[in-house]
C-alpha cells in the first residue's frame, strides 16, 4: 500500500469514526454466539475419560473482585452449569459415567459463594447508609395447625386493612386456636419427627458400626465427619462391634 493510499483510508476511517457517538465507542460486547453449541462441551473434550478442571472459588478472592468482576463472574458460571447439567443428562441418556462430576459441585459451591459475598456487600451497604440490614424481614409464627413456620412480609399495593381477601387468607393460614385438639396433634406430629431422627441416628451408628468391625484401625474423626449423627464414645461401646478386636475400646 502507497503512502498515498494509506492516507485516503485513514482520512476515511477517520471520517466514519467522528460520526459515532462516544457511547457507542465504549460499547463492548461479549464474544459472538455460537447457538445451543454452547450448551455442550467442547468438541476436543468429548470422550476424555478425565478432565483437568480447577477448584472452587473461595470468598477471600471475590471479595478481592469489583462489582461489576462479580457480575460477569455470575454469568459465567451460571453458563458453565448449564452447560453442566445439559452434559449430565446427555451421558446418563447414553448410559455412560460422565467425568469429572465433581465439577457441578464447584460450580454450585462458586455460585453460593459469590452470593454470601454480594450479600455481605449490600448489607454493609445499607448499614452504612440508612443503619438496616436491607435485607427482608423474618418472622416466626404458628399456621393454621398450631406448627412453627418461617413468615417473610411481602409487600402490597393495597394495604391490609382495606384488603379484606388477604386478610381472610392470613386468617385460615396463620391463625391458631391452640385448643387440645391442636396441642395433641403437636404431641403426635413432634414424637414422629423424633422417631424419625432416632431411626436416622441409629441408621448411621449401623453403617459406622460395619465399618469400625471391617476395618478396626479407622480413623474415628474421619468416621464422625463422614457420619455427624454418631457419638465415637457410643459407638465404641455398642455391642454391635464387641468382639476379639480392643482397638479403640479405651474411649
């Protein structure tokens, strides 16, 4: 290209860019879309037995982040498990172990994080400001049948003494006699809920009990991490895993 051309087309680019607006120079887009492809993983990584991903993030390095790093971060990740869950339900349609499944773990447990740390933010934010949390309120109340639930207000364009429909809904839904008949429906509803913890704990004391008899050398901080419900103490002193083996006897 002459010196001569070359200035013909810079004068002319320079032409069309004078004819944009400054907004319009500072508009940024991301990568082009390339359809539902984006759904699936990439061509090269399908049929890999394994795949090297990394780990989670940890909320020390987004809150390290901007706002706007936060924002574009939650998409991405949001695209990631989608992407996940399409691969999920492509390799169980095929009757085949997908790899690495951890993968939808970490993406989840970034998600969450990143959640904490902007609610974190707009709480100092709004304590800050106006002195509240921002966030909504949280009650405690009883239903209809005398059981403790949680009650978040919401708001209306009506208010509530001119809204007679929403006061005979929170009539019949949170209003309680506690009568005897109420208060033995408790009795029976909170002896099923302990049966039902019981039969849970003794279900994991089983499972710990036949490992302790397979492999008596275990660790039993591993044990209860893996099973929170069980006691080290009990479990030790549980018939179920008496027999020649006086490992661990002495806690």
């Amino acid at each position: 290209m002459t010196s001569a051309l070359r200035s013909v087309v810079y004068q002319f680019n320079a032409r069309i860019m004078s004819r944009v607006s400054p907004q319009l120079l500072r508009f940024s887009t991301t990568p082009s879309s390339r359809g539902l492809e984006e759904f699936f993983e990439e061509f090269k990584l399908r049929g890999e037995d394994k795949i090297r991903v990394g780990r989670a993030w940890k909320k020390d390095e987004l809150r390290l982040k901007s706002n706007s790093d936060l924002h574009k971060l939650w998409y991405v990740l949001l695209k990631e498990r989608n992407m996940l869950l399409t691969m999920e339900e492509a390799y169980n349609d095929e009757y085949a172990a997908m790899p690495n499944p951890e993968r939808i773990d970490k993406v989840e447990e970034s998600m969450e994080n990143l959640e904490d740390i902007v609610k974190e933010r707009n709480r100092a934010y709004y304590q800050l400001e106006v002195g509240i949390t921002g966030e909504r309120d949280r009650f405690i109340r009883r239903d209809g049948l005398g059981r403790l639930v949680n009650y978040k207000p919401l708001e209306h364009a009506m208010p509530a003494y001119a809204n007679k429909s929403y006061r005979k809904l929170l009539k019949f839904r949170y209003s309680c006699s506690m009568n005897s008949h109420v208060e033995d429906f408790l009795s029976r509803y909170q002896e099923k809920i302990n049966n039902r913890e019981r039969h849970k704990e003794l279900e994991q004391m089983r499972m710990a009990a036949r490992i302790v008899r397979r492999f008596p050398d275990v660790d039993l901080e591993a044990l209860q991490e893996k099973f929170p419900m069980v006691d080290p103490a009990r479990l030790m002193r549980w018939k179920k895993i008496r027999g020649h083996n006086l490992a661990h006897q002495d806690v």
